[in-house]
C-alpha cells in the first residue's frame, strides 16, 4: 500500500523537491535579468549655424532636399537691411543672397522657399505682391523667368508657401495664394499666369463664417 501511494503521487503531483528546483531558477532569472536597452531617441546637439543681422526674424522655417546639406530660408527686414533669402551650407556658409527690391517691411518674404524636386529652382512670394523663382546655383533668376506682379491694387502680399505640380497636363505648374483672394496658377517655367480662381480670402483667410461678405465666407453653403 505504502509503495502504491509513492507511485501515485509521483504520476499525480509535484514533488517538494521538483518545488524547490523550480523556485530556485526562479531567483537566479530574476537576479540575471537586465531590461531591454531603450530604443528612445536621443536628441541630437544643437549646432549654431547662423546669426542674422539686426536680430532680424527668420520666417517660418527652412526648406532642403536630398542629402545636398543646403538649406534655404527667409529672412525678414531689419534697419537698413533688406528682406532676402540665403543659401547656407551644411557647414554654415552662405553661399548666396536674395535681396528684395529696397529696405523695408513692405518687401518682406514670410513663406518658407518652395524648392522643385531636382533642386535646382526656389520659388518666393512677397508682400511687395511679386512671385519670384531664383536658381539655387547661385540665386540668380532662373532662365526663361518672369517674375510675377500680382495685379490690381490693395493687399497684394503673397504669404502662402508655393506648391509645385510637375506633371499638370499643361506643363510644370506653381500655385500661390495672394491675399487679394486669388489663388494663382503659372508656368513653373516662365512666370506666364495659367489662371486663378476667387477663393474669397481677402487679407488672408476667415477666421469665422460670414455670410454678409458674400460668396466664399459662408462656411455651410
């Protein structure tokens, strides 16, 4: 009987010593066990670049593309010193300068430069109501180009960034939107006007729906 009772509970239970073992191993994983290292990202050291004159603004952001190391921006105004958009490279340098017209607020470029995908054109508004597009060689105007003089009087500043559409059946094709409340088409090539379209934004964008204002400024139409 005795020896039955042993078999039995050796096929049915679990031994004090299988127990044991078992707690064992237990406390040695848990004394070896080391945490996954972190997959967080680690910020990178800021490197200063570049120092505007003045302490003039820096508009909105910069503008690269591919692994060029270049990088594009806009600067507004300051005392004596004209709007204009650089060229840096990776390192610092800059590498060329785009002044507006004259000096003074009336010539600033608020939009981030526009750049096409081979990287060779930017594109730029103003709130002198002109639309420019420069060679990134060298920031000269790029060949076969006109620049673009929104017409008509009143608020002519175009502070939109450009959008570039290559492939429009009409040709390479940049839109910008003026704050006359057109929103322009041109040759990516040239600078000739394709067309435009009322969008209603007079001074920008509405910031509420406003049916007395006429068409566009009522949202739920």
């Amino acid at each position: 009987m005795k020896s039955s009772y042993w078999i039995e509970e050796q096929s049915g239970g679990v031994s004090s010593c299988s127990f044991t073992r078992a707690i064992f191993f237990g406390v040695l994983l848990a004394l070896n066990y080391s945490p996954p290292p972190s997959r967080a990202a680690v910020a990178p050291t800021a490197t200063l670049k570049y120092t505007t004159t003045n302490n003039a603004s820096i508009h909105g952001g910069v503008a690269t593309i591919g692994t060029s190391g270049s990088t594009y921006f806009s600067i507004l105004s300051s005392p004596g010193i004209a709007a204009n958009v650089k060229k840096l490279s990776s390192s610092g340098t800059v590498l060329w300068t785009f002044n507006g017209p004259d000096v003074g607020p009336s010539y600033d470029m608020y939009a981030i430069p526009a750049l096409d995908a081979a990287g060779a054109k930017l594109y730029i508004g103003s709130d002198y109501g002109v639309f420019y597009c420069r060679k990134t060689t060298d920031g000269t105007k790029a060949d076969g180009w006109t620049d673009f003089v929104v017409p008509g009087t009143g608020d002519r500043r175009i502070r939109s960034g450009a959008a570039l559409d290559p492939n429009n059946p009409l040709g390479a094709t940049v839109y910008f939107h003026c704050n006359n409340g057109y929103l322009y088409a041109l040759d990516a090539n040239t600078g000739a006007q394709r067309w435009t379209a009322y969008t209603a934004n007079v001074g920008g964008p509405p910031t509420a729906p406003d049916p007395s204002r006429g068409p566009g400024f009522d949202w739920h139409a």
